[in-house]
C-alpha cells in the first residue's frame, strides 16, 4: 500500500516520505479550519441556509483540496477564498440586490471562463495585461473590504447618519470580540499554527459561559443536509449585462489570487525549475477552475488555491500526498458541523481584520509617487471598502489607470488588452451608477 502510494506521488523523488506529508497535511489543515466557521457565517448574510453552508463549505474545500493532490499532484490546499465570498455576500447579493441563487450563477460562469482561459493559454495574456500596481491594490483592497466587516461583524463599527460610520457601544459581544482579535494577533506574534482556528474555538467556548452563545445538543452528529442550496444556482439570471462585470471580477480576482499563491507557495516547495518555470501550473489552475464549478453547483462562493498551503509546505509538504491528507481532515470535520453551527459571529470577525491585514501586507510595494499609476493603485484600494464592492474598486482603477496612461505619455506601455477591460469596466460604472 505504502509502495503504491510512493510510486503515484513519487515522494522520494521529491525528498519527503509518508509522515512526512501527513504532518505536513494536518499542518495546512490546522492552518485553514478557520474557513468552515467564517465561510458560512460571511453567506448566511445572503439568507442562504447556514446549516447547509457549512456542509458545502466542507465539501467544496475536499473536492478542491483533492483535485490539487490526486490531479496537479502538488501539496496546495483550496477552499472557497476569503474576499470572493465578502464579494458575493456584501457586493453582489447586498449591494446589486440579487438573490443568492443569480450570484451563484455569476460564480458557475466565472469558473466555466476561468476554466476554458487556463485551457486555451488565454491567461497569460491577462497577467501581462494588468499592471503590477492594480494587482497589489487588488489584494490590498480587498484586505481593506474584508477589515470593514470584521468590524462589523463585532460591533465596533456602526452605521452612523451623520458621518455615515461610527463606533459602537461597549458589548459583551464587543468585548469578546477585541479579545479575539488579541489573541489570534499574539498567536500570530508567536507564530503559532492555526491561530485563527484557536482564537475563534477560544471565543466561542467563552461566549458559552458568558451566555452569549448556546451550547450544542451533541458536538458530534450527521451533517446538515445541502438540501437548500444544493443546484440552486440561476445560470440564465446571471446572463445580465449588467453582472458581466461581475463575473470578470471574480475571474480576475481568482486568477491573480491562485498565481500569487501557487507562484510564493512552489518556490517553497521546489517545484520550479531552472528557467523559473512552475511544475503542473496549468493542472492547479484547472483544478482551480472547476473547484469553483463544482463549489457554484455545490452552493458556496468562489473556489481559490489556499496561501495557507504554505504553512504544511514549511514542515516539508513536497506532493500532492499533502493535499491528499488535507482534504480528508475536512472531509472528517463533517462529523463536528454541530459545534460549528453555533460559534457566534463576533466570534469569527477577529479572523476576517487578521485575513485583512495578510491581503494588505504588500501595500508597500506599490510606487504612490508615479501618479500615472499610484492614482489607480490608490483608487482601487480605497473605494473597495467605501462603496462597499470590490467590482467597482477594480472598475474605477481600470479606466482611470488608461486615462492616466493616456494623458500622461505612457500610452505604449498599456497592454492592447487593457483597452478592452477599460472599456468594459467603464460601461460596468455607468450600468451600476445609473
């Protein structure tokens, strides 16, 4: 058995052996459990069935994990992505006044594009399309979007009529809530694996005592049915020309998301050659792809290559065996789904400003003091949390990046294709402003 395992991952060409990668599997997985209570918690917001959500967040991140380990081969772990699923729940579903149902047909149509982009090789000329500058405001914008709803989340920032946000009153749920994000940011310090995971179980376990949360009839029972959401998606009511721009957001989004991660997480585990080539690209981005298919049909938000993956590759997860181990400690988390269903939201929040802070991290990179691209860069970060939706951050970064670009004698160095975006994200304004 233990030789025909070998043989399929080859681990010993790879340096790693059998315990190895199940230390190495156990280790992202710790490192990533976090999403099966926020996940469902950031959806429900949509009205979709938070029992269900739960079950298909389990699922979705198996599916997708295996996929990476039996198909690509490759120690990386995926799960519906933190900021595609604030996307779905705050800009689309909340902000455009969709249903639920529509938004994950937006989501089946993104995978579907996304999947015959990879095929065709179209991807690469997305990725010399966008300027650097708008990929690192992506991520930092969206870390911005992510913040503004964990503090939300705990009640520390509130609507205000005068100056449109606030802070909230002092709550048990507030205070519980700060004393979360204390201890997952300590833990971070110290760098402790599954910080998130700790900080939100730890809450959670205090907000039973304190009253502020039940506790379960059983910890361990069958899961939820997906019954509810379950092919529920509206593939014809995402045709809209209105939600294109949608759709192209959450292709973008996931496409850069899945490269920056694969990209930081292969040097790590060397799988990238001499020419600076990564092994098995395509096959992660196609099992990205139809990850974020099955998890549209499944019920959940966009699918994405975790950065957490990095965590097992560290203890040295070298093949898809890693994966393997992942996906199957999801797989098993199934049994818990009773404990999961009642971890308070203030609970979760803490981890949404942490995940903030990772996407913001590279902020620094960016060059303000080249306006041509530093206005943009700073358009797309800022109005991301302020209008509340990540497609009209990248909307207005697009045409204002061509209009500078234009005005200001860099013309040649915009990508013909940036042409057509700038055009689509211009009519995507005016459709959502009119």
């Amino acid at each position: 058995m233990f030789k025909l395992i070998e043989n399929f991952f080859g681990l010993k060409s790879h340096g790693t052996n059998v315990k190895q990668e199940i230390i190495a599997g156990t280790t992202t997985f710790l490192t990533m459990a976090y999403i099966i209570f926020v996940n469902p918690d950031i959806l429900s917001a949509t009205g979709m069935d938070k029992g269900a959500l739960i079950t298909v967040t389990i699922l979705a991140a198996f599916l997708g994990t295996m996929l990476a380990g039996l198909w690509g081969k490759v120690p990386f772990a995926m799960a519906p992505g933190m900021g595609l699923n604030a996307f779905f729940a705050f800009s689309l579903v909340i902000g455009k006044q969709i249903s639920w149902q529509t938004a994950l047909g937006v989501v089946f149509l993104s995978g579907v594009l996304f999947l015959l982009l990879t095929l065709l090789g179209i991807r690469k000329w997305i990725v010399f399309a966008i300027p650097k500058e708008i990929r690192l405001a992506t991520a930092a914008g969206i870390g911005l979007f992510i913040t503004l709803i964990g503090f939300k989340g705990m009640g520390l920032i509130v609507a205000n009529p005068a100056t449109l946000v606030g802070i909230g009153k002092m709550t048990t749920p507030l205070v519980l809530g700060l004393l979360g994000l204390a201890i997952i940011a300590v833990l971070e310090v110290l760098k402790v694996r599954g910080s998130m995971l700790i900080g939100i179980v730890a809450v959670t376990i205090i907000a039973m005592i304190t009253g502020d949360a039940s506790l379960p009839e059983k910890f361990i029972s069958t899961p939820p049915s997906p019954g509810p959401i379950f092919l529920e998606l509206d593939i014809l009511g995402a045709l809209k020309w209105s939600l294109w721009g949608a759709i192209f957001s959450f292709i973008f989004v996931d496409l850069f998301d899945s490269l920056g991660t694969i990209l930081a997480c292969s040097y790590e585990a060397k799988l990238v050659d001499e020419d600076g080539n990564i092994e098995k690209i395509d096959r992660v981005l196609e099992a990205d792809a139809v990850a974020t298919i099955a998890g549209a049909l499944l019920g959940t938000s966009t699918t994405t290559t975790y950065v957490e993956s990095g965590a097992g590759i560290a203890v040295g997860g070298r093949t898809g065996l890693t994966s393997v181990v992942t996906a199957f400690l999801f797989l098993l988390a199934l049994l818990f789904t009773p404990f999961i269903a009642i971890v308070p939201t203030f609970a979760t929040a803490p981890a949404l400003v942490i995940v903030g802070v990772f996407m913001f991290k590279n902020v620094g990179m960016i060059n303000f003091s080249k306006f041509h691209t530093g206005i943009p860069a700073f358009l797309t970060i800022i109005l991301m949390p302020l209008t509340y939706s990540i497609s009209m951050g990248l909307a207005v970064g697009f045409v204002s990046y061509c209009i500078l670009g234009l005005f200001s004698g860099n013309i040649k160095k915009i990508h013909p294709l940036m042409w057509i975006i700038g055009v689509f994200s211009f009519i995507d304004i005016i459709l959502n402003t009119i």
